[in-house]
DNA sequence: CACAGTTTAATCGCGCACGATATACTCGCA
DNA sequence: TGCGAGTATATCGTGCGCGATTAAACTGTG
C-alpha cells in the first residue's frame, strides 16, 4: 500500500497503536469525572455491570471485562473498602465469592446519569459511527484473541527468540 | 435508538469498553511474542521510534507516545538496564536527556521483522479496513483529548460530585 | 547581574493488569 | 470412603500510567 519496509513503519500507522492512545484518551476524560464520586475507570464498568444485574460471581465480572482474578480480587477489594459493594462466599460452594451493591453503591447510579452522554458528545461522532466502530473494534478483539489463543505467530521452537517473515 | 435509559446501558454498547477491550487483545497478542525478546509493548513503541529515527529527547518521545515523564523515566531506565539504549544528558542543555540506541537495540530489529505482518494477519482485516479503523480512532481520540482538556463536562462548582443530565 | 518564570526530567504513591503460583473447595469414580 | 482432577478465588512480584510534587537548568527582562 506504502512503500515502508517492515521497521521503518510510523507509529501513526499501527491499528494498534491507534488503539492504545484511543483508550488513553477515554481514560483521561473519565478519570477526573470518575473520581469526583470516588471511582477509577475499571470499578466504573464493574458498577455498571452491577447496575444493570446485581449479584454476581467474581469469575463473571471476571469473564466480562476479560480480567482474571488477580485483577478482580484487588479490585474488588478496594471497593469494598470503599463501601459500595460486599463480598460474601457462597454458602453452598464455599470457592464462589458473589459480588452485591450495597446501598450507597446503588446510589451512586444517579450521579452518573449523564456520563455516558457526556462521553458520547465527547466523542464527536454520531450514534450510528459510534456504532459502526463498536463493531469493527469487537471484530477486531476476536480476532486477535483467537489468534493470541491459537498462538498465529509462534515461530519455530528452539531458537525461541525471532519472529522473522510473515 | 434503542430504549435503554442511562445506567442500564450494556457494557457491550459502550464505545470505550470496545476500545478498551481491543486494546486489552492487542496487549495479550503482543506480549507473548515481546516477551521472547525481552521487551514488554509500551518499549516496543519506544524501539519502534528509535529504529525509525535514532536519538530522540525524553519529551519528545513522551509527546509522541502521550506518555508523561513519571511514565518514561522509570520506563527508558529499564530499557538501559537491558542494554537497549542509552541515557546521555545534553551537553549544551542539561536539562534534556537524550535517548539513543545501543548496537544491540539496533540488532533488535532484525528479530522482528515478521510482528507487523503477523498482526496485521491477526487482525483479520485488509489494509485497507485497518486505514479506516485507524482514522476512526484517531477522530475519535483528538475529539475525546480535546474535550478532557476543555473540561465539556464539568458540570457546576460546588458540589463537586455528581454529572447529571448531557 | 539578579530574579521571576518557564522548561525538562525525575520522584513518590497508588491502582490496574498479568504471569506464575497457591489454596480451598467440589465432583466423579474406583 | 478416599483420592485425583477440575474449578474459583487469592497471593506475589513486575511493569505500566498518572496526579502531584520536586529539582535543576535555562530564558528574558529590568
């Protein structure tokens, strides 16, 4: 498409990195509005996940956000610190650790009413383009997952150091 | 466009959990492959530039990448630690510190002549697709940047808490 | 020359995020 | 009944990423 030879690419053309400083941005416009009510952007979308269905699992919160437990545990931790959620173990299978809002976590839902509408203002695109890159942006995640699962590009074994060719 | 009411929203509507979490699969996609070559992803950004164009100042790599001092400081000491590069204030300005590749920084490269492609193969999408995402996000991370530095959202003065309608 | 203001990096503390590992519990099956 | 396999969460260490602050060096103006 260009003439760069592999090495010598920009950076402003790596999706990925398109990627990575998009999501910086985002992260820089909800973290001063996030902890004005004493949230950091991952307790955010875990108390939006709880908004939306209270009580759950450590490992379903864990599966949505595509975090493991030694992100959620911390995590959790410090909300609970925090007063918003409690952590109870199962009584019936003493592993499972549920995941409930406590009262001043479900009020905190009302002073966050217009941070999704803030943010897409912010973004300055149309519902539609904002979905349209959902879309390719979910696309996008599959694939590499799958791929980084699949292990596309391992290589070949002993040397264990190049990747070399496409 | 759709009935849901703020607050009950989906995650998987949320156009910043998108990015976030295609970010999240590009740094699982990465890691592995850097690994084997010692380096994480935010030094393979960092070695990416300096292979593009040797001995750059700490700002002015910071300025590109969106990263501050706090972050590349400690980040371009480990870099040093692994022989990658070198730290040399200037001569004639000693507040800057410039940062240049070692031979073996240099030779790196070599070992990764293949990662571009294997990405871009990974992402399932064609070049041209890739262009388009890549534009999308860019828009959308000047817009988002532009609005955290004007504080859009900033909502009243003294209560200092909640963000309430758009 | 002095001194205020600016620029450039560095330091400190905190919260993710993950690889590797540990622990506790449950289930199936001999 | 007891033991091995599998599951759910927790712990530990490392590396970002950032807000707040500090420190040192430079610049401009009187």
């Amino acid at each position: 498409m260009d003439g760069s030879k592999a090495g010598d690419a920009a950076l402003s053309e790596f999706l990925c990195f398109a990627t990575y400083s998009a999501n910086q941005a985002f992260h820089q416009f909800y973290a001063p509005l996030l902890a004005r009510v004493g949230l950091t952007y991952p307790q955010y979308l875990v108390m939006t996940l709880l908004w939306s269905q209270d009580t759950r699992t450590v490992g379903e919160i864990g599966r949505i956000l595509n975090l493991q437990s030694n992100t959620m545990t911390p995590l959790l931790k410090r909300m609970e610190g925090a007063g918003l959620i409690e952590r109870r173990r199962d009584t019936a299978d003493e592993r499972i650790v549920r995941i409930s809002l406590t009262a001043q976590g479900r009020a905190l839902r009302d002073r966050l009413t217009g941070l999704p509408g803030a943010v897409a203002a912010a973004s300055g695109m149309t519902a539609e383009e904002r979905g349209e890159l959902i879309g390719a942006l979910d696309r996008l995640r599959r694939n590499m997952t799958e791929a980084a699962r699949t292990g596309s590009a391992q290589g070949g074994g002993q040397d264990a150091g190049s990747i070399s060719g496409t």
